[in-house]
C-alpha cells in the first residue's frame, strides 16, 4: 500500500480528525509525526499508537508561528530522514454574526485558519521542491465552499484555504515540482470543533445539529488514506464529505 512506509506530519493531531488520521495511518504502516498545541493529549496518542505497534513523534506545535511549523518539519527530517506528506489539519470555529463584532474571534480564525496552513506550506515547500515530490493535505469546510448567517467569517478563512490549495496544485504542476495536493470538504463531523463557537446561541443551534447528524472523525481520516494511497502521478484534488443525512 502506498502509505506503508510514508512519513506524514499532522497539526491539529492532539484529536478529532488529526487524532483519528494519526492511528489510522500508523497502522498502515505510516510514520507520523504530530503536532498541535496539547502536549498531554500528544503524549498520549504517540503511546497508544506506539503500543498499537505503529510509529509516531510529536512535539508541540501552535501553528500561528512559523517557527513552529518549521520545527515540526525538521522533526520528521532528523527522526525520519524524509518527509512525503503533511496533512495541515488545525482549525478553529468561532462562528458568529457579524453585527456581534467579535473581533477578536475574527483575529484567531485568521491567524489559525489562514496563516496556520500557510505556515505550513512556507515550512514544506523547500523540502518538496528540492525533492520535486510530496503530498499537501488540508481540512477546509462545507463552508468553504458556500457559506451562511453567522459563518461569514470562519466561511472566508475556508475560502482561503481553497484557493491557497488550488493555486498551490497549479503552481507546481507549472513548475514540474510533483506536489499533489488535496483539500478536504468536511460536512458535520463530531470533533471537539464545536467547542470553539462562543457565541451562545449559534452554539446551542450548532450542537443541536452535531447531535441529530454528525458522523465519527473516522470518515475523514479514510478519505485522507485514500488520497495518500493514490499513484504518485494521481491528484486527488478535493473530496468533499457530509453525513448522508446532511441537506
């Protein structure tokens, strides 16, 4: 299988999709180096994949320094030797009407949603060019692709991440550099996302539609496998993934 001995670096790992992802990649073989600000919940993950007889390093990560990303970069290099994908995961929701002026909230989805995969990118991109082969991965949103009341904000973040995607797959098909790219759509899913909406009442209106519909991280860590197991000379560009029960 193609992720059998692939080194992926994970943000956002210290649960839900990045988490999931992890156990499920390191099973199959893959060595994953993860990163997210939780160092506890790292520690404990590396144990349990670890004891599942797979392979993993962490190291604490806040994704809105770039000297952050670097450094997980130059984990998997000095642990592993090599780097074949990472999968640009951390994400926050802090939905809200605009007229409530959460600025602040604005502020972090920014830096998090926007800059943390750009970080990302700024951090791989001399490995991956200079081996003129790799994978970039990133969790966008259903709401990156249209968005609605409350979510203008934490819409236009995921918006970016699309077009950084985008641009980037073109960018290096152009240069002959060999960088796949994939941009995750994920719909309703149950992960601790939720816990990042402030705003009282789209809360209680947003758990209320986690409850009646979300599906288990599970879903999104198989398609990620799946882009991964894809031929070198195969791009997967976007999957988009909804509970069925999802309007």
């Amino acid at each position: 299988m193609a992720v059998d001995g692939k080194v992926v670096v994970i943000t956002g790992a210290s649960s839900g999709i990045g988490a999931t992802t992890a156990k499920l990649l390191a099973k199959n073989g893959a060595k994953v180096v993860l990163g997210a600000r939780r160092e506890d919940r790292l520690e404990t993950l590396v144990s349990e994949i670890e004891i599942a007889g797979g392979t993993a390093v962490y190291q604490a990560t806040d994704v809105t320094k770039p000297a952050d990303s670097q450094r997980l970069v130059q984990l998997a290099k000095d642990e592993f030797g090599k780097v074949d994908v990472i999968f640009l995961n951390a994400g926050i929701m802090p939905v809200s009407m605009l007229s409530s002026l959460r600025t602040d909230e604005w502020n972090q989805a920014i830096d998090v949603n926007i800059k943390g995969v750009l970080n990302g990118i700024a951090a791989i991109l001399p490995t991956f060019n200079e081996q003129k082969s790799g994978q970039v991965i990133a969790t966008s949103s259903v709401a990156g692709l249209k968005t609605a009341p409350g979510s203008a904000v934490y819409s236009a973040t995921k918006f970016a991440v699309k077009a950084i995607m985008e641009s980037l797959r073109m960018e290096s098909a152009t240069a002959g550099t060999n960088i796949r790219t994939t941009t995750l759509y994920p719909g309703l899913i149950n992960t601790e996302l939720i816990d990042s909406v402030k705003d009282p009442t789209l809360k209680q209106a947003s758990q209320a539609q986690y409850d009646k519909l979300g599906i288990s991280p599970e879903s999104i860590a198989e398609t990620v496998k799946f882009a991964v197991d894809q031929p070198e000379d195969t791009n997967v560009s976007e999957l988009t993934i909804y509970p069925t029960k999802q309007a």
